[in-house]
C-alpha cells in the first residue's frame, strides 16, 4: 500500500538568503516568492532593468552560454 499524505514541502525564506545577497541586490529589486517554483525565491524587478546593467557581488562559478 502506497503512502498518499504529502510531507511537507519547505518553503524559501528570507531568513535563508545569506546577508551578503540581500546587500548585492540593487535598489529596484526584490527577493519575492518565485513564478516558477513557489518553494523558492525569485528575483523580482520593481522597475525596468537597463540591458547591461551589473550588480552584485558574484558568487558562484561563472559558466559560459553554451554551458547552461
């Protein structure tokens, strides 16, 4: 017999993104439940983000287009 109860899925917090992320994250963005999986966090634009625009500081492996 199969287990039909689903366990409790965690879900993505603000209290779970590192300090330096929240600093990182220019003025017009906001960390917000995301469209695409609501366990997790997105990355939400109050306002239009001008091509090129940079921010940060990165943290992670930078991968070139082909690789993601």
């Amino acid at each position: 017999l199969q287990n039909t109860t689903d366990s409790p899925v965690a879900v993505e917090t603000l209290d779970d993104v590192p300090e330096h992320v929240l600093r990182g994250l220019p003025e017009d963005v906001r960390l917000f439940p995301s469209a695409v999986d609501k366990t997790r966090l997105g990355v939400w634009a109050t306002k239009s983000i001008l091509k090129g625009k940079k921010f940060g500081p990165f943290v992670g492996d930078k991968k070139k287009r082909s690789q993601v």
